[in-house]
C-alpha cells in the first residue's frame, strides 16, 4: 500500500485538508498552550469556587461574632464570658477547674 494508495481514502483528503490542520491546529493551542487556554480557566474556577465557600465561612463567622459582642454589652454576660473564657474571679473567691481524664489524655496528645 503505497502513498498513492493513502491519498485515495476519503479520511486522508479529509484530514489533510488545509482547513482542518489549521483549525486542529487552532483548538490545540487554544486548550492547551494559550495564556487563557481551558486547563486555566478550570484551574481558576476551582479557585473561585473555594474562594466562595470561604467568603459564606467568613461570613457565618461574622454573624456570630456580632451575637456574640451584641451578648457581652450587657455587663452580665461579660463577667459571665471573662469568668469561662479567661478563668477570672472577683477578690477573695477561689476558682476549681475540673479536668476529665479524657480531655488529659487529649492535651498529651496535643503535646
């Protein structure tokens, strides 16, 4: 099978045909070489999309902090948040901390 015999076949006129390699050619660079070529413009979707969960994490994180500094106006629970956050106490008042074994055998763990 010569080359003669190639260039009788319909997919060889096909695939050799002027239009198709410059067109193939095209799509090969525009996917894969060009600066805003698909495995790019994938790669920054991806992250777009992270940069969105974290915007809606940040977001929740927010509200709960202005519940949270809306509660400690209240002087009440600012003692109550100073004593369970910061183990402070008022003068001549003692403070026990009960500590689980569980919750020590987390901290060694941490160590």
């Amino acid at each position: 099978m010569g080359f003669k015999d190639l260039r009788k076949k319909k997919w060889f006129s096909i695939a050799t045909n002027l239009y198709v390699v410059v067109l193939t050619a095209f799509v090969i660079w525009m996917v894969f070489f060009d600066t805003n070529s698909l495995l790019i413009h994938r790669e920054l979707q991806k992250q777009i999309d992270d940069l969105e969960k974290q915007k809606e994490f940040l977001k929740s994180e927010i509200e709960k902090d202005r519940i949270t500094l809306e509660k400690l106006s209240d002087p009440q629970e600012l003692e109550k948040f100073a004593r369970e956050k910061y183990y402070l106490k008022k003068k001549d008042e003692e403070i026990y901390l009960i500590e689980y074994e569980d919750s020590l055998k987390n901290k060694e763990d941490d160590e």
